[in-house]
C-alpha cells in the first residue's frame, strides 16, 4: 500500500469511529460499519495501520465531546484489539499511545493489555496519576502514598471510589450539576453553599479531559466546555464577564450555535486567535466546526493534523521532507518506511531541527528560554516511538554520533 491509500484508508476508518462515537442511540449498524471495514481492511494483520487506529482512538479519548456511554464505546473498539496489541507492541509501547488518558490506561490495565511494573509505575508518577491508579500501584508499592491523603479520596467506601474512576469526570455535586445542565438545582446549590457566580472549580484527581487538568477554570468555562446552555444563559444574565478564551472552552462542545453565539459577544480577534481555535478544532476531531473555522479563511495548519491524527485534513501534498522529522516525532512508521523506500524524496537522516520552549517559573518573575537542534533519531528516541527508531538505525545514511545542541536563556 502506498502513502495515498494509506491515508485514504486511515481517513475512512476515522470517520467510521466518530460515526459509532457520536451515535447518541448506540446503533449497532454503525458498529457492523466499523467492523466491516476493519474486516475489509485485514487491520488485524497490519501492525503499522493498526498503531495509526490506536493513535486516533487515544486522540479522540483525550479531546473529543464525550457523547453518552463514550468511554464504554472506545473499549469496545479496543477489545477488537486486545490479542494483537498484546502480540504487536510492547508494554512501554501502549503506555506512550494511551498516557494522555488515565481512564483509557485503566482499561488496558485491568484488562491485562498494559502491565503495571515499576517502570509504568514510574511514568504515572511522572504524570501525577499515582492517585488515580491507587488499588494497582498500591500492590507493587505501597510507600509512596500519603495515606491520610488515600482516606480522604476514598472516604466515603472503595465502590464509589471505582465508580468516579469508571466516569472520569470531576466528582463535586456542582460539576455534575453543570454537566447535566440542571439549571434548577444549579441555582440552588450555589444559593444555599453561597458560591459566587465567578468562583473556581475545584480540581479533581479523577478527572480525564485533558484540556480540563491543572487548569483554574470558572463557571461559564466549564459550563461551554460541556456546552450546557441554561447554565451558560444564566450566568450571562448575571453578567460574568465573557473572554476570548470562553471559545476555545466551547470548541470541546462541539456545539456550533454555541461557538457562534460566544463568537458574537466577545470583541472581535486577531487571526493568530482563530487559528488557535482552529487548532483546538482539529484536536478534538470536531471536524464540522474545524470547517466553520477553516471557511474563516484561516489556514490550515497540518503539523497539528499530524499531531493529532486528524485523517480528514490530510492530503499528499504536504506529505514531504520538510516535514520528516514531524513524522518521526508524531511516530508514523508507515509513512516513514515509504519514503525510506521511494526515490522520490531526497532525505538528509542526519539533519538537525531548530525548537524552542519557553519556560515560566511559578513565581511569573523569570523566563527561560530553551533552544535545542535535535536529529530525528535523538526525536524519535526521547518520544519512545521504538518502531520509528529501528527504521531510522537500519538505513544506511543514518550517523549515531551525529550530537544535538542546547542553549539556554533566561531573563
């Protein structure tokens, strides 16, 4: 299979995913669809086609609107999987696709896909998810948790505590209210707790979206997030202030009328803004509303299509050297392995990219700048694309003592 049906092929199975995702009624003739097409497909047999499916399940797990029985959807897509992601990829290798989503990496967990060890222990440490996965962790190792900490989280009996795992949502009784959009008895708790209309949510170590973690969000931004619009009119008839930001919450809606509406109020933006909207789009496989922006005319932005594995927008045109080292850093060992086998692409492996991060410390006093030239190969290794990396050592013009630079700034 060559480049142009592989991404005809991925963009075809995207949209049979979003199709069975979005389905309100759980219809089982999306499902038969789906299952057809992976049929068709031999998907089973293709370890490469089959990581790119993996890779747009754990992007849509992480950014899309959660329609009802989301999660239980996803999990059914994955158990058509489970022996070939057993026989196909290594534990590490599943952990690296899924680590954005704790509730995800619950499921490959306890369905023994991913094996919890001290090395995947590490790596949720990192992520500061050892809470969320307490009752695994614990048996391995029991000392790293605060255990007046681990009475509080399960303090009402361990059922509950799985079952708020099993949601994934913010547990308090005012985000379930505002999730439901029970404007009734929104007012009520708010009333009777006397909260302010611009107080902060509180965070919770069970929620799962990742635009919602280690964020300070009000109100209005979470009502937009979850686009539950009697909650949002009431908070603009008590005059909460509306920014430019409240969009990029209404985006994860996938609420058109309400992006539009938000649109209206708030004071007119710059391109640069739109495009981050469009950006935000693209994340979320929100692909209707990434057409509202992208008839803004603003343009398309495929390095974040890659990023995100939004089939939908991609086309061979871009697909080229200039963005070889996006490829491997995104791991896309199909893609890479045709080029390296056409002679159409001149490639230099050894070629060093320019990045840079910018770093605030917590304080906002001191920023510091970090640039780094970086080859695919060192890329591809930091991001633990294993498959992209044996690619890149066995072709005859890699150089491994090929060093990258880094400089650091700080004012």
């Amino acid at each position: 299979m060559n480049i142009e049906n592989y991404i005809r092929q991925m963009k075809e199975i995207q949209n049979a995913i979003l199709e069975c995702i979005d389905d309100e009624s759980f219809n089982e003739e999306n499902n038969k669809k789906l299952n057809n097409l992976l049929e068709e497909q031999s998907i089973k047999d293709k370890p490469n086609e089959l990581k790119s499916i993996l890779y747009i399940l754990s992007k849509i797990a992480n950014n899309h609107n959660r329609a009802t029985n989301f999660f239980s959807k996803i999990e059914r897509i994955l158990k058509i999987f489970k022996e070939e992601m057993k026989e196909y990829f290594t534990n590490p290798e599943i952990f690296n696709i899924f680590k954005g989503n704790k509730r995800i990496l619950l499921y490959l967990i306890k369905e023994n896909i991913i094996i919890i060890n001290k090395s995947v222990i590490n790596k949720l440490r990192q992520k500061n998810y050892i809470y969320y996965f307490y009752p695994e962790i614990d048996q391995i190792d029991s000392e790293i948790f605060d255990r007046k900490y681990i009475k509080k989280i399960i303090e009402d009996s361990f059922d509950i505590y799985e079952e708020k795992r099993k949601i994934g949502e913010n547990d308090s009784y005012l985000c379930e209210l505002i999730r439901n959009n029970s404007i009734d008895e929104f007012i009520q708790y708010l009333n009777e707790n006397k909260r302010s209309l611009t107080s902060i949510i509180e965070p919770s170590i069970f929620e799962t979206n990742s635009f919602l973690i280690n964020k300070k969000i009000s109100l209005i931004e979470y009502s937009a997030f979850f686009g539950s619009i009697k909650i949002i009119h009431f908070l603009l008839s008590n005059k909460i202030e509306l920014n430019s930001s409240l969009l990029l919450f209404a985006i994860h809606s996938q609420n058109l009328e309400l992006i539009q509406n938000i649109e209206q109020q708030i004071s007119k933006q710059n391109d640069n803004f739109y495009e981050e909207c469009l950006i935000e789009s693209i994340k979320c496989h929100h692909n209707k509303i990434t057409d509202y922006f992208l008839n803004k005319f603003v343009k398309k932005n495929e390095i974040e299509c890659l990023k995100y594995y939004n089939f939908n927008y991609f086309n061979m045109n871009f697909i080229d050297k200039s963005i070889f080292h996006n490829l491997c850093k995104y791991d896309y060992s199909f893609i890479i392995k045709n080029l390296f086998d056409s002679s159409e692409f001149d490639l230099d492996l050894n070629e060093k990219i320019f990045q840079r991060k910018i770093r605030i410390e917590s304080n906002e006093k001191e920023m510091e700048i970090i640039e780094y030239e970086k080859t695919a190969l060192l890329v591809s290794v930091e991001k633990g694309n294993i498959q992209v990396v044996n690619l890149l050592l066995s072709h005859k013009d890699i150089d491994v003592n090929v060093k990258s630079e880094c400089k650091h700034f700080y004012f």
